[in-house]
C-alpha cells in the first residue's frame, strides 16, 4: 500500500497503516505532535503504537528543534544480523547446549560482564578509538556520570523487554546471527534526564503534552542533550558489535570442524536522530521505533519471538523521511498479554524455537504483536525484502 494522510493536521500525517486500526491514544499522540511550531512532517509506520509522548512507530521531522520523548527512552536500540556459512545441515537436532552457550557469552536482563570486555581480544572488531569513546563520556550530564563503571560492565549485554539473541535460518537453509538490544540503562538514564530538563524549559509550558517538551537550536540545553544523544547512539551501536562478536565467538567453537565465516554486519538504529535535508531544508529526523530505509540502505524488520524477520532495502521514498518500520510493533500492553496469555499458550506459539518458555517472557509472545507478513505489505514502497528469516533459537533478556 501507499500512505493515507490524515486531514485536519497543521503539517502532513502520512500513515502507512489503516488509521482506523490504529489504538485512540496513539492517534491522539499522533495529532498532538503534529500541533507543534517547529513540526515540518510526521511519517507513520504500519507497526505504530502508543508511546511516552511520541508513538512508537512515528517519524517526526523538525526544524530547529527535537524531542527527546521522540527518540524514544533506550537512545541509540537497534538491529544487527549477518549471514553465516553454515546452514540448517550443520545445526544439531538438540539446540540446548547452543542456546546455553550464547546465554553464557551474553548476559541478559539486568546482568552485566564481571569485568569490562576488551575489544581488542575479539576476532574483527578494531580495537583503537575506545579510549576515546570512554573520555568523552566525561562529558556527559552529571546525573548519569557516576554511572560509568556500570556502563562499561554492561556495554555487550542484551537486557531485558524485547530485546533479543537469535540463530536464524533463511529460505535457503542459511544460518544467520541476530540480535536487537541499545544503549542500555546509561542510554535510558540520560534520556529520562533530558526530557526533564527539557519539561522545565519556558517555550514548553503551554504544550498539549509535556512529554512533547522540546530543545532548541543554539541553546545550551541542546548543546548538552545533543553530545549526550549522539554518545548514547555511538554507544548502543558499540554495544551491539560487541555482542556480535561474542556471538560469532561461540558459534566458530560450538562449529569448528565447519570453519565458519560471516559476510559483512548489517546494523540499524530504530530510536535515534539524524541530520538530513528535505525539500532544501535542514532537518532534526526523529526515528522512534523505525529505521532508515535510503535507496540501497541494509534494513532489519523483525517479528517476534516465534514468527521471524525480514532483511530489507531501503527504496528512498522521500514521503517517508526515508524511513520504514522497525519491527511488527505491539498490538496489546504488556500487562495485556500477561492477562490474556498463558505459558501454556507460550509453549504452542514458540513451538520448534528453543527459548524460554516461562511466565518471565509471556509478555513477548506473539499473539501480542502485530502480524509481521501484514507490516512488510503496507510497506512495499518503503523497502524491498532481501530475506525472510525464521529463528530456530531465542535467548531473551
């Protein structure tokens, strides 16, 4: 499908998505973004849903300004995958040891690393510009700052929600490593503290939302939320690369008779912002639960714990801020799916994935998101699909 745009609203809302199947609240969310002065267009993804300030699921550009609550709280969460040399003939009929492998290799929920991980002992990631990275974590805000021994301990850990570990196998039998996890709580913590900031400000005491509180270009408050949001992105995306390679790590000793090797990453944000130029006009893109789909840009759409995932190609559609959706998005709240659902009902819908299977992760079955098949159609005019994946193995936070 193409977009539909919804009348009434000051600048465009371009929905890729029924409107009528959107929740109230999150068309309400919708509208009340869309009443803000420095608003120049709000992109709509087919896995939108209802968010703190800003849906999940919205692409919200700006001129002179940006909103913190627009980015979303876990700065800088994201996809990464790579596709193996292994295929399904390779993989054992019990995948209990592999799943415990890549659990001790990656902590998950609130765990960290017993000491920090040394980038340099891990096969291809560089090991030079670390140093660098970390001192400029001294400029950080002084809320967060004392927070660094932790966030050296938890850089290459999963955390918990909807983040996620998977062994993946495509149409063709190829095995493929994904995962999906940000900034961690230093990323979380320093978005809560922006957005407070930002609520305290003068021009945002009169706004429909004061989650939709907003920084302003050449201020000093958005000098300090800017080095603060693009260190938590370089962070995220450090945090990612590191789980890769520890990923990677367990799969050539788990596989070494088969010499494994890996083709190129692909990696995405989902909750970031970018600097891009519209129709002569220099921009602040918010993508809160969507990813950049540029002509030829690598893209990561994944389902949920027992359907699969898409890697997709970015088409450049400008109405969309070139941007496509992030996932196959909620369509019911966590406590929701904790009423509605059973482990019973877990274990039927996870069934042939070897993954958790407890009261813990009900609230990510798959009955409670979106169909992803249904996401992908709405979007044929953002991306083109390059493979669909099917996991095999699910380590959740």
């Amino acid at each position: 499908m193409s977009y539909v745009e919804v009348p009434g609203a000051k600048v465009p809302i371009r929905m890729w998505t029924d409107p009528a199947q959107v929740e109230d609240v999150a068309m309400q969310q919708l509208h009340n973004v869309a009443t803000l002065p420095w608003i120049k267009g709000l992109a709509v993804m087919p896995d939108v849903h209802f968010g703190k300030g800003a849906t999940v699921g919205s692409v919200i550009a700006m001129h002179g300004a940006v909103c913190p609550a627009a980015v979303g709280v876990d700065i800088g969460c994201g996809m990464s995958a790579v596709k193996t040399s292994l295929t399904a003939n390779d993989l054992p009929g019990d995948l209990t040891r592999l799943r415990s492998k890549i659990e001790q290799a990656i902590p998950v929920g609130r765990g960290m690393h017993d000491e920090p991980v040394d980038p340099g002992r891990l096969h291809g990631l560089a090991a030079t510009d670390w140093d660098d990275f970390w001192q400029r974590f001294d400029g950080v805000a002084d809320a967060v700052k004392f927070r660094q021994e932790r966030a050296t301990k938890q850089m290459g850990t999963l955390g918990a929600g909807n983040h996620f570990v998977e062994f993946c196998l495509d149409e063709s039998g190829s095995v493929w490593l994904m995962l999906h996890s940000g900034s961690r709580n230093v990323g979380n913590e320093l978005a809560a503290f922006h957005i407070g900031e930002a609520q305290k400000l003068p021009h945002n005491q009169d706004l429909i939302d004061r989650d939709l509180a907003v920084f302003i270009a050449d201020t000093p408050q958005m000098a300090a939320y800017r080095n603060d949001l693009f260190w938590a992105q370089e962070y995220a995306k450090h945090n990612r690369a590191i789980m890769m390679a520890l990923f990677q790590d367990v799969v050539r000793k788990e596989f070494k008779k088969a010499k494994v090797t890996f083709e190129p990453v692909i990696s995405c944000h989902h909750n970031y912002v970018a600097e891009e130029r519209y129709d002569g006009m220099d921009l602040l893109v918010t993508r809160k639960g969507a990813i950049r789909a540029g002509s030829g840009d690598f893209g990561i759409i994944p389902g949920s714990m027992g359907t699969g995932s898409y890697i997709v190609k970015g088409l450049g559609n400008e109405k969309s801020f070139n941007s496509a959706s992030h996932g196959a998005g909620r369509r019911m709240s966590r406590n929701a799916a904790r009423r509605r659902f059973s482990t019973k009902d877990l274990e039927e819908q996870t069934r042939g994935v070897e993954c958790r299977k407890d009261s813990g992760v009900v609230d990510e079955i798959p009955g409670a998101y979106k169909p992803i098949e249904k996401v992908i159609e709405q979007q044929r005019d953002l991306v083109e699909v390059v493979a669909k994946l099917k996991q095999v193995i699910c380590v959740k936070g």
